[in-house]
C-alpha cells in the first residue's frame, strides 16, 4: 500500500506527453495560504496532460506578487484535462490557458450534493478577469458549462458555444450574472466575429459551420469547403479526412490513430484452441492504447487500473492483477499506537509493516507511563490479567528482536511452543515465564485440540490454532485426511484445495480436475466454453467443436444452420422462402463455386444478403431459391436474358423477340410439344377470332370471340361439326342469331313480334303492382297515424344524457325526532357556528344544532349538512343522530363527554404524554382519510372541532362548511362564508379553491396546536398579513416537543403546491408507524401519571341511536348516569329569536330561550377569521403597507378601512349585550350568525344537577 499526499505532483511520460496529476479540492480554502503560486508550478509546469481536475481558485493579485511573477505563464503547455476545469473566486486581471484544446469532463463538478444542480464540465464563477484567453479551446466532451458573476469578460458574449458543446448546446450552458460592467459589445478583431479577446490571437476555432450533412461527425477542416469532413472517429475537429489527422479522439487513440477499440492482449487461436498473446496486443489507459502500463498502475484484463478488484492480486514482479489462491494478502502500514479507532483497520492483514503496539492507555484514555524508547523485544507481552489465549495462528517467524511474553496470570496453551523455531536470528531468545502454569490450564480444560501435535503447543483452543497438526493441514486447520471433495495431497502432512473450476482433483491447477465445475475444454477445466469456437454439451459439459460451416461465429450446437443448437451465424447459407430462415450453412460460395453445383441446390442462385434480417444471420452470401418456373438460374426472374431461368414447364414468348417460363400455359393458348425431349414445351397464342384452341387457325377455335360461322363440309361418320370464327357474317348468310350464329334468316322480323307481346304483358303486370302498392301505402299511413297517437305523450330520453355509473345510491336512514322526545339543559359553550347546550333525548345526554332563520334557504343549507353528517359512519367522526323538524329544524348529534381537544390539551398539558399525542393525531388521519375516499372536503378541521369521547378516542365534528365533491370533480370554489384564515391553505386564501389537499394543510396546523399545548397558531400577526407570510415562504415554528422527522411532517402539509401535500393515507399509516415508539418522535417531559376512568353506567349515544329501525324511541326503565348533570330548568323547544343585523342568516337562536353564561368566562380570538367578499379571487402582486393590509400596486376601493385588491376582508363581532358571548372568532361572518347547539331533555325525564363543560 502507498500513500501519496493529495498536493505531491505524481507524473509520467507517455508518448511525447507528460501528464501530470490534477486536484479535487472543489470550492474548499485551502488553510494554507502561503506560496500558492508555488504549489501551482510545482504540480503543472511542463504538463499538457492533467489526469484529472485543474482547480485555479482563490488567487489575488498579491500571490503573484509574492511569485515575483506577473502571470500563470507556467500553465500555457497542458493541452487536455481528463476530468473539469474550475476557474473560481481569482481577484486577477487576466487569465489564460492558450494551448487547452480539449476538456473532457470524465469527472464532472458538482457544487452542491443537490442532484437537481448541474454537474459541470467547466465553471467559470466569480472572477475578476478582463481577459481570459481559451483562444486554442475546441470542445468541452461532456459536462455542462456554467458562467457566473464574471462581470468583465466582456468577449465571452461573442463565443459560439456550439463550436465548444456540439448540437444542442442550450441545453448544456448556463450563464448568469455575468457581463454586468460591459456597457458595451465587445469587438473582435476584424478577422473574425467570435474572440476570447481584442486580439487576432484571440479568435475563436470554428469547425462545426457549413459542414456538409454527410459528415456523421457533424466536423469538417474546411470552412469553406463543406466537403472536406473529419473522420467519425475524431473529437474536436481534425485537420485533415484521415483517422490519424484528429486534434482528439472520441474513444481511443492507438499509434496516433483514432480507433474504436485497442486491440486486445490475447487472440483465440482455433488450431490450438487456446488463447494466445497478441504480438500487437496493448492496454487501455485513459484514451490512450498503450504495450505496458505506467508504474504507478497496474494490469487487469484489457485495461491499466490504479488497483486490483476484489478477490484479485498483483505480484510485485509484473503488476497483473490475477485471481487470489485464496484468501488476498493485504498489507496493513502502521504509523501509531494501535487504539480503539484505528484497530479496526487490522482486520484481514496477512502482513504488517511496523511494530504492534497494543497499550492499555490508548483504549481507555491518560497519558504514558514512561517515555518512548528503544527495545530489544519484537513480541513483548506482559502484565496482562484478560489475555486467555495469543491466537497468532498466521505468526511464522521473526525477522529481528527476541520474545518476551510473561506475568500474563490467565494466559495458557503457550507451554509447548518451540519458540526458537520462530526467531530467525541466532542471537535472539525467547522468554516466556510467569504465566498460568500448565496443569491448571489442564484441570481448567483450556487445553490444545486433539488434532494437534501436543508436543508443539497451539496458539488456542479450536483445530485452526495448532502449531503443527497430528495429520494433516488443509490451510490453517487440522484434518484427519485429504480425501473430502475439492482437497488433495500437495506435500507430506500438508492438503491443498483444488482449483476454482474443480469439483475434485488429483494436484493444482485446472488441468489435474478429475470432475469439472462447470465445462471442460480438452482436458482443462474452464468456466465458460469459447463462443467463438465450441458450445457446452450439456448432457456431457464438456466443450465440443461447432460445425466448421460456422467459421468464428459460434454456435449453441453442432448443427449446420443458424438457430438453437446450430450456428449463431453463418459465412454462406441457404435461405428457405417458407420458414423465411437459414436452413443450412455452406462451406464456401463464391462466382466459381456456385449453388447449383451442389447436390440439391440445383435451382438455387447466390447473391449477396439484402435484407437485414438476412444479414444478421450470414455474413458474406446466400443461396436463394431461383422462380418456381425456372430449373435453373442466377437471378430471380423469369427471364432467361436477363435472369439465366431455364424452363422448368413451358416456354411463352410475349414479343416476337422475347419469352418467359411459365408453371402453366396462358388463356387462349395451345401446347406445342418441343422437338428436344430436354426442353420445356412451349405455349403457341391462338387466332385472334378464337376463345381458346387447339391449334393456330380460325377453324381450330374451342369458342368464338365475334360470329360463329358452320362449315359446309361436315364429317358425317365422325360426327364432327366443323366452324369458323370471323367477325362478318359471308354475304350467303348475312344474319346474326341471338346465339352469334351466322345465318339466311332474318331474326329481326321474329323478334319484332315476340317483343310486342312481351310488351303488353309487362305493362299490365306494372297496373297491378302500382294499385297494390297504393292500397298498402294507405293502410301504413293509417297505422302510423294510430300508433303516433298512442305514444304522444311520452317523452324521449335525451341520448346525450351522461349517466355516471361509479356513483352508487345513498342508502342511510335519516332518523326523525319529535320536539317533545327533546328536554333543553344549560348552554355548554358558544362556538362559531352559535351555542352548545346540553340536552336530552330519551334520558340520553345528545347536543343539538338550531337554525336562526327559517327560511328556505337556510334550511336548505343544514339539510344539506344533515345529509353529509348522516352520510359519515366511521368511528372517528361525529355522526349525525337525527334530525328535529318542528317549527324550527334542529340536528340532533351524540354529546362527547371531555369537550372540545383544544381544551382538553389545554387544561390537562401535564398529563398528556407522546403517546396520547401520536395517537391522536392517528386518529384524525384515519377520519380524514375516510372523508377523502368519500370524495367529501371538510374546510374546517382545527383542534377546536374535534371532541374527545375518551382520553383515547376523539372524533372529527363541525361539518357546517363541508362540501361533497360531485363524481370526476376535483376541487370546489367557494367565494362567500367564513374563512378560518389560519387554518386554510395559500390556494384557498388566494382563489377560493378547496381540495383534499387544503385539508392536509389544516390537518397540519391541527398537529401544530397539539404539539404545542393548544397555543394560537401565528400569535400576534393580524389576519390580513397572513397570506403574505405565507407566500414569503415563512411557517409555524417547530413545536418543542416534536422532533426534526415530526416537524418536516409538518411542512410537507405546508407545501405551496397542493400535488406535493401527502394525502391522508399516508398521513394515516406513518402516524400508525409512529405509535410504535411514540418517544423517538414527540419529546413530552412529563408523561401521564394517571388514566381517565370510563364510567361503566355510561351510554354512548350514537350505540343507542345506532338501532337499524326506526321506531319510536322509549325511554329505559332503569335509570341511567347522565354523562354531565343538568342544573338548568327543563324547558321545551320555543319559537325562535332571530338575531338583527346577522351577515348569514343560516341558524336561528336558542329555540329555548336559554341564558348564557357570564361574559367574563371565557376567553375569544378576535383576529383569527376574515371573510371575503363575493367576488372571484384573481391571483394579484401584493406589496405590504402601514395598515398591515395586502393591495395592489393597481389603484383598489376602500372598504372598512382596508384595502385588499378585488376583495374584502372585515372582522364582524357579536354584540356585547346578548348575553355571553363565544362566538369563535375563528369564523368571523358578523353579527351572531351561525348554529346555535342547545340541549333539551324529554319532558319525562328527571335532571339531576350537572357541571358545566366545554365542548365544541
């Protein structure tokens, strides 16, 4: 192992280069600020290759000054950077790198650990040049470029990037705050338009413009010859069309010439079968072909590597890396004591360079004892009260210094070691003295393994700690033989494992296997078999020949055509039109030997494979199956001029100067025989008068095409009929018969008469189909008439009516109560929505929500609530009881006993442990979940509103501003009615718009108030300065209890865009996952001490309203305990009182006529809600003035003193004289509209005294 300091130059020649290592210090300042310049020129003087980065950062003028130099002359040789070019935070006037021609960016830098930044093959950032002179720059290969406050390089505005990133490059350059102090373009020299600077000198290198499009390279040499392109190969355009005249290659560059690939080390030789080294094999070394690689690297396959992979080694004599026999050495430096940090790096050494030191004080800490010196001893262990055993099974000698190993009182196996065996020198001794005596090691039973030759002692307990074994050592344990699978005898008393490729063997080596691990290959085992050449039998595994039809393409077989267990490719083949495949591979196949001189290729020609899928399979030619039609050929045609098609069946001539082969003769031809009895019989047309023949003249017509015209002369004995065929008629029979029969009677006169009467008879046969048809038609109409008025008054469904099947039918039972069934108690609370009495129905403690006003508006709106409370069954929600439709309409809800969870969390903050919190929070989730699988937006969930029934279970309630989303809606727009201001998401605030995700964003602040003991959310900020808050991007502050995996749950319910909010399933389970070690995320320094008793007497009211009937309601005949006792007069529901001056009309006032409690009770927030105005929100520029209000730059209207662009915010509060007040001014809609909960009881029933709660 050698260790080299990151500044220490490490450098080398290659070729006629001398490349030079680079640093990777990033934008880190170096503590070390003197002699900077130096340290440059040591590291890059002479170089024109850094393998590597090169970093300039953090220069000024004064470092320059104290190099007694006026610039970085010492850079002007590097030519290439392997890896980036960062140029950063230099205070100098001038910068440049005039011979760089390539940047590579195999090593990209990124600024930041954010995977969203670029990674940057150069970055230019923050410098005070005027001139930085790239002027010999020709391509950055990958990485993007980045320019960034460099306010004086003026010239760098006329650079051409795509001569630098190719194609595309916009996406690859970045380039801000840059070119601030350049009050005007930059000019070049008249020479050119794009510079680095003034100068000529200076002018940019162009050679992607105006190249031809059939340069792949997209690079010519020749600006103004298109033509002239640069070889594919090249990278950073060339100046010449060779592969040997590039100023860079794109891969590889071997001798000067720029090549796909170095040729590889080793060739497989198929004579010997056997790889063999290749006289011109080299080695890859960065884009470099190289025949040895340089010292400080080392061999492994094709390539140079800074070190050997796992498993392998290097011998020190050649630097191969080849597979370790074993276990790899590994060599291990010490520098210092051996401690608790750095003992460790021990593990697995095979060799160690130094002195092991092993110190009492550096495990547990103090200073030394007494001070460093020289000793004598290399093994000194002494005064050890813990050491049971040494364990140095690997100790085979010491070189220099004797032994000295006692007082260690617990130490034993040590008795019979032959130490003198293990000092090399002659003058060394070994004393070992003082320790655990040997026979009560012995009766302690800490004795050496029977495996070992007791007479040498052991270094421990176990067969692996023998000095030297009874038998046999199979590398360092003890066995009784060799004869186990994958051992053999290597020496006297001494097993060795087989071979890596060896399931059994006889010596080392793969080729003394007796059985092979996976294939062998004439009589050596291997892993795989070579593809080129043979394939694995797999009945035998054991690598047999392909065919030699296959040539080097390989095979899975040995079969002699292209497939499974044939070749993978052939040389030449034979292509089958059926299987549309190669059904066979030929030897050879060229112009003198051809297809048809094969046995069975007689009508087989060969061409060269066109198609690609022919292609893929043989190489050089194929043999195609010649025209059905021909016997032979060297095309595919039928032609024999131009195809050589040798008639396999006839012979046709289209033109008098040509003929084609033909499987079957043409219509309206006959066979002539040929005279040759080896050629094919030809096809003769027929007379132009005829419709097939059988022989070349008019008279030998099958059929006529125009008259047929009967001979004179007619063979009477062979009944022969004899015709010819003409197309006019002879002058001795002039007529025409309706058959084309030449004839001496006129057929006109005949047909005349036969038409007449034909006539007659049509006519009268059309008179008494159109009567008929007149009759029907008034029989229909009449039909129709009747059947129309029948089906008058039904209607047609529309048929562009969308019926949406994923809605299914709501199917809950809505429970009605009678008034008298309904006793009122005391007023509980007065919330937002109007006041919370106790009351009780059927002797059963439920709360009721009454309307202020009766109109039909109102009372469309709580039946609208009713509906979705009764639609919610879920066991962490409120759900709606009954509902009460007397002269006034009231909901009738269960009563939760604990009150609101603001309350409670409020007044028991010293009882409520994480685990109460964790769970809670679960809770809400899971109900909020189910109302987001209901497709239902609650827009108003707060601690305030959700009540607890037990101290471990709460449930959600207020639906008054609930909304249920159609089917395939997403959000809803709301622009009237309360805003809980602290409470709502940006988007709600902004554009009225309420989604799921505006819940999540609740649900967070929820959590908030609970991990804080119920504190206000945004304490002391007016309303109206919240939404500009927001938008700056500021939250509420981390809880003290909530740990940083709890708070950044927080702000993911705070993100700005709705999409990145999690939803409440997964708020769900992660707070399920959070209940299994609640204190690893909420830190509560006081645990509950004590359990809230449920009382066993108690009734839940929705159980008891919960009956699937709906009967009438009885009231129990044993007595039940009230969950809270009622002081009030008992009185029933009363006309209502409305309140004047009410801003929403929506619920009436105390249908009872109930007094408040005192004013002075309880406490209000008067600056939580606002409500708009009606007007749609548009989303506006907003800059923040005196009064706290947001406006608009825009002049805007004024309305109760603030301004607010298009809308209106106010604060409405209830009179004070209307009794105690407790209005939550969470929900400002002005006045003291809103529900009003009152509690009745049956008339029946029998109150007790009760005390006053909370709830909500």
């Amino acid at each position: 192992m050698k260790l080299i300091s990151k500044d220490k130059r490490v450098d080398f020649h290659l070729f006629n280069e001398l490349i030079c290592s680079g640093t990777e210090n990033g934008l880190n300042k170096l503590e070390v600020h003197e002699k900077k310049v130096e340290r440059l020129r040591m590291m890059y003087a002479n170089c024109t290759v850094v393998h590597g980065n090169l970093e300039i950062t953090y220069l000024t003028p004064d470092d320059l000054k104290d190099a007694g130099i006026s610039d970085l002359h010492f850079l002007n040789d590097i030519v290439e950077v392997t890896g980036y070019v960062l140029i950063a935070h230099n205070s100098i006037r001038n910068f440049s790198l005039p011979s760089l021609q390539i940047i590579w960016g195999d090593k990209k830098f990124r600024p930041t650990s954010d995977q969203m930044v670029s990674q940057f093959g150069m970055l230019v950032l923050n410098n005070a040049f005027s001139t930085f002179d790239l002027s010999n720059l020709r391509a950055i290969h990958d990485g993007s470029v980045g320019i960034q406050m460099n306010h004086r390089m003026c010239h760098w505005k006329t650079i051409d990037f795509r001569q630098l990133l190719g194609d595309n490059y916009e996406k690859r350059l970045i380039i801000r705050d840059s070119y601030g102090d350049c009050y005007a373009d930059a000019v070049c020299d008249s020479s050119c338009v794009h510079c680095w600077g003034s100068e000529k000198r200076h002018c940019q290198k162009i050679y992607r413009n105006n190249c031809a499009p059939q340069c792949s390279s997209g690079m010519c040499y020749d600006v103004d010859s298109p033509q002239f392109c640069c070889h594919p190969e090249c990278a950073a355009g060339c100046f010449g069309p060779s592969d040997s005249e590039c100023y860079g290659c794109s891969t590889m560059r071997d001798n000067g010439k720029c090549v796909d690939k170095c040729p590889t080390p080793e060739l497989y030789d198929p004579i010997t079968t056997q790889y063999v080294k290749n006289p011109d094999g080299k080695y890859a070394f960065n884009r470099d072909c190289v025949t040895t690689c340089p010292a400080h690297m080392v061999v492994y396959k094709d390539g140079c590597v800074s070190r050997c992979p796992e498993n392998f080694t290097a011998d020190e004599g050649d630097n191969v890396c080849r597979p370790c026999q074993g276990a790899c050495p590994k060599t291990c430096i010490i520098e210092q004591h051996v401690n608790s940090l750095n003992i460790k790096d021990f593990i697995g050494c095979t060799k160690v360079d130094g002195v092991i030191e092993i110190r009492k004080d550096t495990f547990i800490g103090g200073a030394l004892l007494q001070p460093n010196g020289t000793s004598k001893y290399a093994l000194y262990i002494t005064h050890s009260f813990s050491l049971q055993q040494l364990g140095t099974i690997s100790l085979t000698s010491i070189l220099n210094g004797e032994i000295y190993i006692a007082s260690n009182f617990d130490l034993c196996y040590i008795h019979n070691i032959p130490w003198n065996r293990l000092i090399a020198s002659t003058h060394s001794v070994a004393k070992v003295r003082k320790n655990r005596e040997e026979d009560v090691c012995e009766a302690e039973g800490r004795t050496c393994d029977v495996s070992c030759d007791l007479s040498q002692g052991c270094w421990g307990p176990g067969s692996e700690m023998c000095f030297e074994c009874l038998h046999w050592r199979l590398g360092n344990v003890c066995v009784d033989d060799c004869s186990s699978d994958g051992e053999y005898q290597a020496a006297p008393k001494q097993c060795a494992l087989c071979h890596p490729e060896c399931i059994s063997c006889t010596g080392p080596g793969s080729r003394n296997c007796t059985k092979c691990r996976h294939v062998s290959l004439d009589g050596e085992c291997i892993r795989s078999c070579p593809q080129e050449t043979h394939f694995e039998n797999p009945a035998t595994h054991v690598c047999e020949p392909c065919h030699a039809n296959c040539y080097s393409y390989g095979c899975t077989g040995s079969g002699n055509f292209v497939g499974i267990a044939g070749c993978n490719r052939c040389k030449y083949g034979v292509f089958d039109e059926d299987t549309q495949s190669i059904t066979r591979c030929l030897r050879e196949l060229s112009a003198e030997r051809l297809c048809s001189e094969f046995p069975d290729l007689e009508n087989y020609y060969w061409t060269v494979p066109l198609s690609t899928k022919i292609q893929t399979e043989v190489a050089h030619a194929v043999c195609m199956k010649c025209h059905p039609a021909c016997k032979s050929c060297y095309g595919y045609g039928v032609d024999f001029v131009h195809y050589g098609c040798d008639c396999l069946n006839y012979t046709y001539r289209e033109t008098p100067t040509s003929s084609v082969c033909v499987l079957q003769c043409p219509k309206n031809t006959f066979i002539r025989p040929a005279l040759d009895s080896g050629r094919a019989d030809e096809c003769i047309p027929c007379d132009s008068q005829c419709d097939g023949c059988i022989g070349p003249t008019s008279t030998d017509c099958v059929e006529c095409v125009t008259y047929k015209d009967y001979l004179s002369d007619t063979d009477r004995v062979r009944d022969v009929v004899r015709f010819n065929c003409t197309n006019v008629c002879p002058a001795d029979r002039p007529y025409i018969s309706a058959d084309r029969l030449c004839t001496d009677i006129n057929m006109d006169e005949v047909i005349y008469e036969k038409n007449k009467r034909m006539q007659t008879i049509v006519i009268s046969a059309v008179v008494a189909a159109l009567f008929l048809g007149f009759v029907v038609f008034l029989i229909l109409i009449l039909f129709m008439k009747r059947k129309a008025s029948l089906l008058a008054h039904l209607e047609e469904p529309d048929p562009k009516l969308e019926i949406n099947s994923e809605a299914c039918p709501n199917l809950t039972r809505l429970l009605l109560i009678r008034e008298s069934e309904l006793k009122r108690g005391g007023i509980l609370g007065y919330g937002a929505f109007g006041a919370v009495y106790k009351v009780r129905s059927v002797c059963l403690p439920v709360a009721i929500k009454v309307l202020h006003e009766a109109n039909a508006a109102a009372q469309q709106e709580t039946l609208e609530e009713a509906r979705i409370m009764a639609s919610v069954s879920h066991t962490y929600l409120v759900r709606l009881i009954g509902v009460c439709v007397g002269q006034q309409m009231m909901l009738v809800t269960p009563l939760m006993p604990l009150g609101n969870l603001l309350d409670y969390v409020q007044e028991n903050k010293s009882k409520i442990g994480s685990a109460a919190l964790i769970r809670w929070s679960s809770q809400i989730a899971g109900g909020m979940c189910y109302l987001e699988e209901h497709r239902l937006v609650h827009r108003d969930l707060a601690a305030r509103n959700v009540l607890v029934k037990t101290p471990y279970h709460v449930r959600i309630t207020d639906f008054g501003l609930a909304k249920l989303l159609e089917y395939g809606q997403e959000e809803i727009k709301i622009f009237e009615g309360k805003m809980p201001i602290k409470w709502l998401a940006l988007e709600c605030i902004q554009y009225r718009r309420y989604t799921h995700k505006s819940d999540v964003w609740a649900f967070g602040v929820t959590l908030w108030e609970l991990f804080t003991f119920g504190e206000k959310p945004y304490k002391d900020v007016p309303l109206h300065d919240i939404p500009r808050l927001l938008e700056n991007g500021e939250r509420l502050p981390q809880p003290k209890i909530a740990t940083l995996d709890m708070y950044m749950l927080l702000i993911r319910c705070w993100m700005v865009d709705a999409d990145a909010r999690p939803s409440f399933k997964e708020l769900r389970e992660s707070f399920l996952k959070m209940a299994k070690d609640p204190g690893r995320f909420l830190v509560v320094e006081q645990q509950m001490i004590r359990q809230l008793i449920d009382d066993p007497d108690v009734i839940d009211p929705e159980d008891y309203f919960s009956a699937p009937t709906a009967s009438p309601l009885v009231s129990p005949v044993t007595p039940t305990k009230p969950l809270i006792d009622d002081v009030e007069m008992r009185l029933a529901c009363g006309p209502p009182h409305r309140h004047a001056g009410s801003v929403s009309q929506r619920y009436a006032s105390d249908p009872v006529k109930s007094k408040l409690l005192d004013n002075s009770s309880l406490s209000t927030d008067q600056d939580n809600y606002l409500i708009p105005d009606s007007q749609q929100p548009q989303r506006q520029s907003f800059i923040h003035e005196d009064d706290g209000v947001f406006v608009n730059y825009s002049p805007m209207p004024a309305y109760n003193g603030y301004k607010v662009g298009n809308h209106v915010y106010y604060n409405d509060f209830p009179p004070e004289k209307s009794g105690i007040c407790l209005e939550n001014f969470e929900y400002m809609q002005g006045g003291n509209g809103g529900a009003i909960y009152t509690n009745t009881c049956p008339m029946d029933c029998n109150a007790d005294s009760v005390q006053t709660e909370t709830v909500v």
